[in-house]
C-alpha cells in the first residue's frame, strides 16, 4: 500500500513538472511571436495556457498588450483589467489601461476624488490582497504567540513583551483593514467589459423589455446581479440596466 501510495506521489509530481514545463514554453513562445508581431499567433498561445488552467498577472498583461495591437479594445481592457487585480501597483500596466480606455467610445465623467480618497486608495492598493492577507495573519499570529509567553512568563515584569504585543496588535488592524476592503471590492464585487462594438442596455433581463441606453466596446461596469443570461449593471456614473453575458467578458 505505501509503495502505491508512494509511485502516485512520484507520478503526480511528473505529472505537474511536465505541465509547468509545456506552460512555460508555450509562454516564451507567445512571447517570441509577439516580438515578431505575429499578435493573433501569440494571443492563441496565451489563451492556450488559459485553457490548461494557468494564471497570472503577465500572462493577463501580455494578452492585453497582444490585443491592443490588433485593435480589439474591448478585451484589451478585460485582459488589463484581469491583470490589475493581481498587479495593482504596476506602473505599466495603468499606463496601458490608460491608452485603451482613450479609445473606448464611452465618456463617463464622474467626480475627482479628493485628496484624503486618493491617499486612502494608494494605502489599500499598495499591496494585492493575497499580500495584505498574509501581513495580517503573521501579526495575528505573533500578538497570539507573545501574549502566551507573557502568561506562560507572568511572574516577571516583561514590559517590552506587552509592548511589543500591542505593537504587533496594532498592525493587525492596520494591515487588516485594507484586507478586509479589498475583500469587499474583488471578491464581492464583480466587474465587466463590454466586448462587442454596441450593446443594448435593457430595463430587465429580456431583449422585448424597454431599451434604456446602449454602451460601446471597452466599457467597464460592476456586475449588481446575474439571471440566466442576463448582467444586471452600474456604470460609473449610477446608470443601471440589464445587458446580455453572451456580449461582455467578466473581469
């Protein structure tokens, strides 16, 4: 039994260098097709790795960047905005949402933030939640561990050790409450684009329901509600109304 147990360890761990072996190819491929500007050459390759269940920031940039060049606006913006959640700090890549957003037809204007907003949103996007998440669970664990060892070392007066707890108590809450609002924004929060040139926006999930307004390719929208096939959406502006999944890409 041990030695079945031990060759399906052996084979599954073959098995996963191999898969990280054909992703990693594919991925220098893509990229030397994109380098030599054979974008849709590339833009298969990438969705490629996407298909075997492979993730990441620069594969999400670099498909992004691949169909900017072939002018499909509308998944540039999804592949950036895809890649934005697991790079949010990544000077290029707001550069180059930036550009495609220039060529998204839509002008949603909405007030500038102020300047305590701006700072605050710097502060929460100054790490990915996966970072900030595990900042707060390191001081949660060290504020445990050295409130035990006072108890366990009550009958002396280690002050630096309360001290010190309370240090790594505040943290905890410093690093958690971005973690906690990240949370809220990416995982309870859904986002869409707009992938075809004009959608209809509709007032309930049905093509014979009023027609309130239409959106262009590239628009981006949260996602309030899902019915069927059906997103119901907010644009930036408060707009709301249902659209068809089957034109959208979801971020």
């Amino acid at each position: 039994m041990k030695n079945i147990i031990k060759r399906i360890a052996i084979l599954s761990l073959l098995i996963t260098l191999a898969i990280a072996q054909d992703v990693d190819f594919l991925f220098e491929k893509a990229n030397e097709h994109y380098q030599q500007e054979n974008f849709r050459e590339a833009i298969k390759l990438y969705e490629d790795i996407l298909r075997n269940g492979q993730e990441s920031g620069k594969l999400y940039y670099n498909l992004g960047n691949a169909y900017y060049k072939i002018d499909e606006i509308g998944k540039a913006v999804l592949y950036y905005e895809k890649a934005l959640v697991l790079m949010p700090e990544d000077e290029n890549l707001a550069f180059n949402l930036k550009l495609a957003n220039v060529k998204v037809q839509d002008r949603i204007q909405v007030p500038e933030d102020s300047f305590i907003i701006k700072v605050h949103q710097k502060f929460i996007n100054l790490f990915s939640i996966y970072v900030w998440s595990v900042l707060f669970s390191v001081f949660v664990l060290m504020a445990a561990l050295v409130f035990f060892i006072s108890v366990w070392l009550a009958k002396y007066d280690l002050k630096f050790l309360r001290n010190f707890a309370l240090i790594a108590i505040v943290m905890a809450m410093v690093s958690g409450y971005p973690t906690l609002q990240k949370h809220q924004k990416e995982e309870l929060t859904s986002k869409g684009v707009v992938l075809e040139t004009v959608v209809d926006v509709f007032a309930a999930p049905d093509s014979e329901s009023t027609r309130l307004f239409n959106i262009h390719e590239g628009t981006v929208f949260t996602i309030l509600d899902i019915d069927g096939s059906w997103f119901k959406i907010e644009l930036l502006d408060g707009k709301q109304g249902w659209v068809s999944r089957d034109d959208c890409g979801e971020v």
